[in-house]
C-alpha cells in the first residue's frame, strides 16, 4: 500500500538545545487512519507542524505523498481558530476564497459539507454563537472543504466534554469513511485513539521516538457499544501499557 505520510530519521533540536524528536521514523497507508499517542511534551504538534511544511526537520526527511502541493494537505488545531467577525458560511470558505474560488461556487461546495456536520441551519451564525463543540465542527468543515487526501489533527476534541468528544469522534469516522481521505490524529488519550484509528502508534517521552506500533484490528464503522467491549478493553490496556514502557525507557528531563 502506498504511503501517504512518510518520516525517516527524523531529527529536531530547537535552537535552546531542546531535542524534540529523536530518530523517529513512520509511515501512514494513503487511506488509513492513524493515532499519535503519546504524553504531553513529547513532540506530538512538532510532527503535524514537520508534515504540514510548517517547520523542517534538523536531520532526515518528513513528506507527503500527493498527486499536488501543499493545498491537498488540511490541519486542524486543538482550537478552533476562527474569525470572530464573520459568519459560520466565511470562516468555512476561507481556503476556498484564498484559492481564487467565487462566492457561488464556495456556498455549492460548502453546503453540503455543513450537513454532513450537521451545520445546515448555521450558516449565518457568528462564532460567539456557537457551543464549543459546533465552532469544532466549523473548524473541521474549513478543513475538509477543500476536500483534501491527508487531513493533519492536533487534539482537536481535548477541550470538549465527553459526550461531545464522543460524537465528534463518530462524525469524524463517517466522513473518513465516506471520503477516503489519510488522517494522522493527535491525541493524549489512549481511549480516543483505539476507538478511531486503525493503527496506534505510540510515543516516548521527550525526546520523541516511536516505542509501540499497534494495530487495532476492529471493523468499521465503530460504534459506541464498541467501548464497552472486552476487546475494546484490552487493546486500551496493551496502548496503556506501551505508553508506560515508554516512560521506563526514558522521561522527559
């Protein structure tokens, strides 16, 4: 299978000396959906920013396999970000205006990524408007408007609470799901990322280095009796246990 995101050796020491990420290498399948797991500190954002272009790595290599540039590449950060000033429908179109897209065309490509978020009825609305689990989904819906192949998410559920999360995290797979784009999600949380990914990979403290790779091999689409599964129970347990090694091998200074 052909990889979407590759990073090889990856090394990078910030200019104070702090090594963020130590000999780090790893592949997502185009099409997969990948978890990043791993402490807070450990250099979780530092991959999404090397990925996305943002920043280059000190030693080795971190691509992005596209037909295109930079514009089939999509991030979503842990905050919303969005513009206060405009409405629901503009802060979703931002990317399209910013490739030259008329008004008309983004409303006919906006529109139905706003139902499939179950933003319909929103698209006039401000962002003080909106709970916080809504100004997620409009963050989400910017992301995907453009209807990218590699979708980058920095914890983008950490702040919401569980019942949202959990709703967001099956919104999030029926749209991957119905798409096919590659996701590479962020998480601290090793429930979140065994119930979304088909793959864990698992995070050393700071310096971060890959320390478990770990399939989860459960069908899709997931659903939420899945978390209260035995099987459920015990691929948490063996992510848990693998994050603990990862502390024994080395902590963060």
């Amino acid at each position: 299978m052909t990889a979407a995101i590759r990073l090889e050796a990856v090394r990078r020491r910030f200019p104070s000396g702090l090594e963020a990420l130590a000999d780090l290498s790893f592949e997502v399948p185009a099409g997969q959906l990948a978890a990043l797991l791993g402490p807070s500190g450990c250099g979780k954002t530092s991959i999404l920013r090397l990925i996305a272009g943002l920043d280059r790595p000190t030693a080795g290599s971190a691509r992005v396999e596209t037909n295109g540039g930079q514009s089939e590449i999509s991030y979503v950060f842990q905050d919303p970000t969005l513009m206060p000033w405009a409405t629901l429908f503009d802060n979703v179109r931002l990317p399209l205006r910013i490739a030259g897209v008329s008004r008309a065309e983004a409303r006919r490509r906006i529109a139905p990524t706003l139902e499939s978020l179950g933003l319909g009825g929103f698209a006039d609305t401000y962002p003080a408007e909106l709970s916080g689990g809504m100004r997620m989904r409009t963050s989400i819906a910017r992301a995907l408007v453009t209807r990218p192949r590699v979708l980058l998410m920095d914890e983008p559920f950490a702040a919401l609470d569980e019942i949202t999360r959990s709703r967001l995290n099956d919104d999030l797979l029926a749209l991957w799901q119905a798409q096919g784009f590659t996701v590479l999600f962020v998480t601290h949380s090793v429930f979140e990322a065994v119930y979304l990914s088909q793959r864990v990979l698992v995070m050393s403290p700071r310096p971060g280095r890959i320390v478990a790779n770990l399939p989860i091999d459960e069908p899709y689409p997931r659903r939420p009796e899945l978390r209260l599964s035995m099987r459920y129970a015990k691929q948490c347990r063996a992510a848990s246990a693998a994050l603990e090694a990862g502390f024994a091998d080395g902590p963060t200074p």
